[in-house]
C-alpha cells in the first residue's frame, strides 16, 4: 500500500500558506460580491502567521497541522479562526503520531476535519458555506477508496469534487454567515469560504500526491 | 473614505495603544495586546467580569472597563470576533479566584471563540460561566430567541454583572443577575446610512437617501423591512410596537431606556426620539427609572439610533443604579 | 438626509423636551423654552457660571450643565447664537446672588447677543462678567487672537470656572480663572465632510472625498488649508505644529488635552489620533495630566476631529480634575 | 411742512411683514448661494412673531417699531436678531412721542438705525451687507433732503438707493458673516442681508408716502 512519509510532509502547509497568499487578493474579491470583502485579508493574516511558525527544519505533517491550527485560532478570529482551526485541528489529531498517511487514514483524517468544521459551526452543506466543498470532497474521497482507487486517484477524486462543491454554491442562497443578510440575492455567486476551502483541499491533494511513495 | 487613521489593517492595535495611553487610571495592558484589564485587575476574592467583541462600537466593549462594571475585554478586528486565545487571555486577566462571568453577544464567531476560550480555560481549573445577550427583537421570532443577536442591552446587562461582582456576589449569583439582567431587556435598531470598514474602503451594504432600515443590526444585519424615513416620532412608534408587546412590557413597570447612536447621529436626534418614547411610556404606565442617552454602542459611522427596554425588579433596579465609573458609563450616587 | 427629526424648523425645541425628560436629577426647566438650569440653580452664595450658544453641538452647551460646572445654558437655534434675551435669562436662573459668570464663544452674533443681555442685567442690578473664548489657532494670526473662533476649548473653560465657583470662589476670582483657562488654552480642527442643517436640508459647504480642511471651524468656517488626507500621524503632526508654537508650550509644561471628534468620526480614530499625539508631547517633554477623548464638541454629523491643548499651572490642574458630573463631562475622584 | 400722522401709521410695520413673508423663500434662495440658506427662515420667523405681537388696533409707528425690534431680539438670535433688532429700536427710540413724521425726523430715523446697526455690527459698507443697502439710502435721503427736494421725493430718492446699494454688493467681496468663508468665490451674487434691508427700506418709502397729509 502506498502511503506519504509524515516525517517529510510538512511542507503540504507551507504550499497551503502559499496558495493563500496568492489567492488573497481573489478571495477577497468574491467576498466583495456579496459578504464584506475581507476573506482573502482574514485568510492570509492567519495562514502567514502559520508559516512563519512553522520554523526550519520543517515539522512533520501532524505538527504542521497543529502549527496551522493553533496560528488560526490564536491569529484571526471571527468565524474563520474556529472553523478552519477546527479543520486543521481534527486532522493533526486523526494523524497524531502515524508514521505514514495511507488512503484510509487520509479518508479518516478529512471526516474529522470536516466534523470538526461542522461541530464548531453548526451549519449544514447547502447553507452557502465551505462545508459545501469540504463535504462532498470527503465523499468522494471514500467513495473511491470503497471503489478501489489507489491513493493517489482518490486525492484526485476529492480535489475535483472540492471544485465541483465549490461551483455549487453559484446556485444556492446563502442561509449563515454575513450573505445571508442578501437572501435571494445571494444566488448566482460562488461563496468566498467554499473558494478558500476548495484551494485549500487542492492544495493538499496535490502535496499529498507528490509526496507518494510506494 | 475619509479617515483618521494610518494603516487600515491596524487600526484596533492603533486605537487600543491610544486607549491605554489616555486611561491608565482605568485600564492596563496585559500580556496579549489584544485583552485589556481593569488597572487593578485581577482583584482577589471578585468574581471577574469580562466580554469581548468585534471593534467598531466603540465605545463598546473596551470603554466598559471600569469600577463597577468590566475586569477585561477581549478585543477583535473591525465587526469581527475576538480570537479563542484572547476569550481565555481575558478570563485570565479577570480571575480573582472565585470564577469569572463571560457576558457577550450571541454572533457564530463570539459563540465560538467563547467556547473555545472556556475550554481552553477549564482545562486549567478556571472556571468561566457564560450570558449570551439576545435582546435584538427583530433577528429572530420570540419563539426562536435563543437565535437573537445582542446588541446594545449587553451594556446593561455588564452594567448589572458588573454591579453584582463588586457587591461581592458569588459566580452563580453574578451569572444569575447579567442572565436576568437580559432576560428582562429586548432591543431593536433603526439604520440610516451604512458604514465602511477601513480594511475593506467601501460600505459592504447599502441604506438609500430617504429609506431607513428597521430592525438592522450592528454589523448592518439585515433588517425586518426597508421603508420610506418618517418623522421621529413614528419611529419612535414603530420601535417600540416592536419592543414592548415581545417581553410583554405592561403597565406598572418600572424601566431602564437605553437610546444609542449607531456612530454618526448628532446627539440631539436621539433625544427628540427619546422625548416621544417617554411620552409614550407614561402614557401607558411605565416608569423610566433610568435613562442612558448617548453613543453608548456604535457601528462606526453608521448614521441609526438602537432603543433597548429593561424591566427593573427590585434588584435590577438597585444593580443598574449602582455607582460605576469607566469612559462609556458612569454612574454617580449624588 | 437621513435624519431623526419631526419638524426641521422644531428640532432644538423637541431636543431640549427630550433632554429635559431624560436628566431631570441634573437640569431643569425656566420660564424660557431656551434656557435650561442646574436642577438646584440657582444656587445662593454661588457665583453663577453660565454659557450659550448655537445647537449642534451636543453635548455643548446643554450637556455641560451639572455639579461642578454650568449653571445655566442659552440655547440657540442650530449654529446660531441664543437671543439676547435667552442670554439674559440663562443670567437670571443662574444668580445666586454674587454675580453671574458668562464663559461663551467668539462668534458675531454671541458677541452681540451677549452685549445686550448683559446691558439689560445690569440695568436691573444684576453684575454680569464675561470671558470670550478665542482658542482656535488658525482662525486669525496671534496677532489678532481677539479676532478668533471659541471651539472646544470652551470646554475646558467651563470645567475651570465651574470648578472655582464651586469651591465658593467671587466673581472676579472665577472670571479670572477662566480668563487664564482660555489664555492658556490653543486649538485647531480638522473637518472630513460636511454637514447639513435639518431646516436647510442640504450641506452649505463641502469637503471633497479623499480630501481634508485643516483649520476648519464647527459651522464649517474655512479652514487654512484644504489638501490631499493623510496618516493619523500626520494629522496629529500638522495640527501640533500649529497649536504647539503658538502659546507656546515647551518641555516641562504639565497638559490637560482634549481630543473631540466633530459628530460622525468613530471614536476609535480619535484614540488613533490621541496615541500619536501623546508620543510626540511626551517626546517633547511635556506631561498629559488630563487626557479626554470623545465626543465633547460636534458639528452635527460633520466628520473631523479638533483638538485642544491647555499648559496647566497648579491651579489650573487642580480646577480641571476637581469633581463634576454633567452629561458631557463626568470627573470622579476615585 | 408734509408729514406722517404717526398714531395712524402703525401699519408700515404689517407691510413689512408682509413683505419679509412674502420673500421668504426668495432670501433663504439668495442666501443659499454663498452663505447657509436660511435668511428667508430667520427673518420671517423674526417678522412672524412681531406680526402676532403687534395686537389690534395697531398701535403707532414708534411703538410698533419697537415691538418689532423686541420680537426680533426675543425671537431670532443669531445677527439678525441684534442687527436688526438694533436697527427698529433706535428708529423707535428717535421717534420717540412725536406726533409726525416729517422728512428731517426720518432723516434722523434712518441715521440713528444705521448707526445702531453699526455700532452693534462693527461692519462697514463695503463689506457686503445689509449695510451696503442702508448706508446709501441714509446718504440719498440726506441729500435729497439738503436739495430742498420734498419728503415723498426724498423717500423715492432713498428707496431707489437702497435698491442701488443692494445691486452693488453683487461685485463685492464678503468680509464679515457666513460668506466671507468663500473670499474671491462670493463675487458676483448680491447679498441676502442686503436683499431684506432693500426690501425692508423699500416698503417704508412705499408706506409712508402713502399716508403723507399736507
Ligand atoms: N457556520 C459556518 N460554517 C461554515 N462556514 C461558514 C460558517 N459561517 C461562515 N462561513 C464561511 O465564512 C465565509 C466568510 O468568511 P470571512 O469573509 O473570512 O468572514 P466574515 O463573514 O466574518 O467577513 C463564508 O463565505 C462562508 O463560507
Ligand atoms: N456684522 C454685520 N453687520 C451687518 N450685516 C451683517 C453682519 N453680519 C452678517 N450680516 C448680514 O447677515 C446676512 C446673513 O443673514 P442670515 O442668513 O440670516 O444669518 P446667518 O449668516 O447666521 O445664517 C448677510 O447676508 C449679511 O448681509
Ligand atoms: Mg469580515
Ligand atoms: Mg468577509
Ligand atoms: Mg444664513
Ligand atoms: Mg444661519
């Protein structure tokens, strides 16, 4: 069974702080359309104090993820800080001390993760919110592990549900969050934490990916 | 966007160094630049009293920092929650030994970071009971209440918890009277115009020349209806066809009124509606035993007024009139 | 013009009912619709302290009414001066028997409306001596400082002469510390926006968005210079380099300092303003011993922000930090 | 020698009342270009009250000047108030209790409310106000007076003046008041002050000439 070496995978984070900061500017923009036009500036705040606290040698990937947590719970609150906090959080605990991320522990890792997101924000796929990538992206990743997909085909597999979910949100009317204040006129926009999300889980498919070994 | 600032990202750390420099007979920095304290906090044997919220409100929450009222403040970016780590920063900062009272405002991002917080804080044997404020009327059906935001009685209800703290109250007790304290009070906003975060350099919600917004809330939440502005006096009307049939309010009840501009309204306006909600309220055998006029809870330069009803029993009464003294209340028994 | 009003042309009228209703354990009414009083005025063996002006201003001038500071207050219409007869009036409730103090601003019809009402007092044996505010630096060159402007200022003025007839204090001896506030005291403004009278209904001058009047008065009275905005710091840098110079304050001066904003500036960018300021009069060698920041003067819902310096000597400084309770200005002595 | 009846001529003041009511939104409209637009309001205001003030049957010129002035110092503060209220007492005060008007005693009418508005005022002609208006209708009256012409002729002589000197503030600079905020920029519009005293002089030529008996 091929797996990715934790020990040598912090650097999953670092690509995740850099996708953030490359799309700050983007993210802020879809929030602009129908939330307050901070999400990039929300995001990028809290994922470069991730990386400047990462430190050199990089951590393995758990403590990595713990590092990111801990920077978003403790460097931006509102909303964001306790729901990617949460994700973050979850999943360097799913890994804890694992030596290597084989795909049903990648599977498990996500469900918590997404668990996690929706413990702490109480809200639901189809409300309009990142849980509208996050959570078909967990879906599909079982479904094609129960499938019989290597590992790398699953991250796949989750990364374009990632951006399908993400793309679902244009349709749906915002019912939490700061767009619900829009109503009906929430439609026909993508929602700014689903875009956030779905890079983020791109980010790391891609990481993982590249970090398999047999 | 005409300004005082310098870099919009900073404007809380900016606002807050001025804020200790001008009070330091009233608050203190602490460890994390983001939690202030009452100067002698924390004060043993007290049971601390603390909040956080989002900046913008000013003077809410940092200016109710004061004897009377507030030990600490968890202080957050422009209309944004506090972090998790500021919530337990501020616990900290308040505890006295006998367990400290979270009193805030019921918004996702403050539910969450408090729950953290206290957590986070139990984790270490302090122990934080919590009073979520729910007064806003229109965000939510009384039957759905617990779903209501907290606006501007959450000044009350720190004004109550605070007074009990520092007749010597135990936890529960305090916890008991911040909770009655909200329980008793219902709110409601009008909005005149919108308000723009520095960050942001554009209003991220708009309020057309001549319409008010009824029932909006302090970040602009949406509101119940749009309509046409009408004098005050029929605002002062339909504010409180909101408010008092929702506890209900009745005759023989003796009140808190508190009026707060949202930012840009000159004061006078709040008391030509103020002259009308009074005359109101002794028309229909009310007392109001209390009345805070002013910008007591702001929403930057949001141009609105919020009018929030308390009923007074004996002990709120005696809470509310207690002498306290911090830059956005105080209270002298002369 | 989103305002909270009934009938444009009544404004100061219901203002004042309402003001009345909410603080009747501090003021009163008189037989004048325009004057309001201590609830006590007046006060026997007191010398009456007493002001007036245009309203708009909120808290000034009403609000300052209270313990240990006004006795009575001439109200005018909206940014025009009390009648003479409204003056005269404010004199009468005010007399305690030893003289009436009037501390107002350096505005043309307050100069004439003050004139007559004090020949009309006096007419009837009624000793009525005044003090002109003249604090607004850019407003003239100190060569001609009788030519400029009362802005916030007053204020200070008003604490200072309170605070010496409080402590039983004669006429001349209030006159005379107030005199010596006022000569001690420099200010300047700077306005962001506009604003608009309701009964006119729109604004009479304007301000252009990214651009900011330095030296701006509280009616909008042309400043020194319009130019591009800039930093907080750099405001705070320009305007102490107009105020500092002109007394002059120098290293070793002890400072009351009062940061106003003008009505619609969150109260967060005047703690930004204040943070600087502090440091660069610290870096001087100068001591803030009385800082106050707020809303202590406005100009409706202009956005700006004045500021106000005093050198304190020791009378000085203990006048400003003797006890006062009033709506716009509450010193406790804790 | 022609005169005024002054017990039966109260009713010059009702004219200008009326007149003041009349161009009401005519001088708040003047005002509204360099100054703040509310001339109309405040004078009428001022003018209302006095009306209401004056009772039935109207008392003599004198004592209707004076509760014209009184209404204006209790009623309007601000300026005007004292301007005008400086100018109607002192042409009451120098009617005194004499009997008729006759052309020297309104010469001295107009010189004493000119100087009671200067002496209050401290403005000068030249400053665009009211002044510019009143100090050459006192000048034309006088001069018309010194050329023997008689008192009818003289008051046409003084309201054709006043109409002159409020015309003449159009190319002025402001100096004192609202609009001297404006400096270069208040050229080229007349002024509101000086636009009421035309109209104010104007009706008392109109009123008296009226009711002159040989
Ligand atoms: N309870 C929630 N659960 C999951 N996601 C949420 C929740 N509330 C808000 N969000 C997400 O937060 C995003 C907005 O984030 P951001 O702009 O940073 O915060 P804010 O709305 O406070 O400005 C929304 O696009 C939505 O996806
Ligand atoms: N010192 C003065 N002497 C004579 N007239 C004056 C003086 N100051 C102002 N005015 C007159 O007042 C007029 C404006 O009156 P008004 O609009 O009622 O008052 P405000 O300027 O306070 O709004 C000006 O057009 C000018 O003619
Ligand atoms: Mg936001
Ligand atoms: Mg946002
Ligand atoms: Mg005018
Ligand atoms: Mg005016």
């Amino acid at each position: 069974m091929r797996g990715v070496v934790l020990a040598d995978a912090g650097g999953v984070v670092v690509e995740m702080v850099d996708a953030i900061n490359a799309n700050r500017a983007k993210l802020s923009e879809i929030d602009g359309a129908i939330g307050d036009g901070d999400h990039g500036i929300n995001m990028s705040k809290g994922f470069t104090q991730a990386g400047a606290a990462l430190g050199d040698p990089l951590p393995p990937l758990p403590k990595a993820l713990q590092v990111l947590a801990d920077a978003l719970f403790e460097g931006i609150g509102g909303s964001m800080g306790p729901l990617y906090g949460s994700l973050f959080g979850a999943m360097a605990e799913t890994l804890g001390s694992a030596p290597v991320l084989d795909a049903p522990l990648c599977g498990r890792m996500l469900r918590a993760g997404l668990e996690g997101v929706e413990e702490i924000g109480s809200a639901k796929p189809g409300d309009k919110t990142l849980l509208d990538s996050l959570a078909p992206a967990c879906d599909a990743f079982d479904a094609a592990m129960a499938a019989g997909r290597p590992f790398a085909e699953c991250l796949r597999e989750m990364a374009a549900a990632a951006e399908k979910g993400r793309d679902s949100t244009r349709d749906m009317i915002a019912r939490v969050g700061r767009a619900s204040r829009l109503g009906e006129r929430s439609r026909g926009v993508v929602d700014a934490g689903a875009s956030s999300c779905c890079l983020i889980l791109q980010t790391i498919a891609a990481g993982l990916e590249k970090r398999l070994q047999a | 966007m005409n300004r005082i600032i310098n870099n919009p990202d900073l404007v809380v750390e900016d606002a807050v160094r001025g804020y200790l420099k001008a009070h330091a007979d009233l608050v203190a920095p602490t460890g994390n630049p983001r939690v202030i304290r009452h100067h002698l906090a924390p004060r043993q044997g007290k049971v601390g009293v603390v909040t956080g919220g989002g900046s913008g409100h000013e003077p809410a929450f940092l200016g109710y920092v004061g004897d009377g009222i507030l030990d600490s403040v968890a202080i957050g970016e422009i209309f944004s929650s506090p972090t998790a780590k500021s919530f337990h920063d501020a616990f900290v900062a308040a505890d006295g030994g006998r367990g400290v009272a979270c009193l805030y405002g019921n918004y996702a991002g403050d539910n969450m970071n408090v729950k953290l917080a206290v957590k986070q804080a139990s984790a270490h044997g302090l122990v934080v009971k919590t009073v979520v404020a729910n007064d806003d009327v229109p965000s939510a059906p009384v039957a759905e209440r617990a779903k209501r935001r907290g606006v501007a009685g959450e000044v009350l209800m720190w004004k109550v918890g605070g007074a009990r703290a520092a007749e010597g109250a135990d936890l529960e007790q305090v916890i008991a009277s911040a909770q009655k304290a909200i329980d008793s009070t219902r709110s409601i906003g009008i909005g005149l115009s919108a308000c723009t975060i520095p960050a942001v350099g554009k209003p991220n919600f708009s309020i057309d020349n001549g319409m008010m917004e009824v029932g909006i809330g302090h970040h602009g939440e949406p509101g119940v209806k749009v309509s046409a502005i009408c004098p005050a006096s029929e605002m002062a009307d339909l504010m409180l066809e909101h408010v008092l049939p929702d506890l209900p309010f009745a005759a023989g009840d003796d009140l808190a009124v508190l009026v707060s501009g949202l930012g840009a309204t000159p004061i006078m306006e709040l008391y030509i509606l103020y002259d009308r909600i009074s005359e109101v309220l002794g028309g229909k055998g009310m007392k109001v035993r209390h009345p805070f006029i002013g910008n007591y809870f702001t929403s930057l330069e949001m141009m609105g007024v919020t009018l929030t009803i308390m009923r007074l029993d004996a002990e709120l009464d005696r809470l509310v009139a207690a002498p306290a003294r911090s830059l956005g209340l105080t209270k002298v028994v002369s």
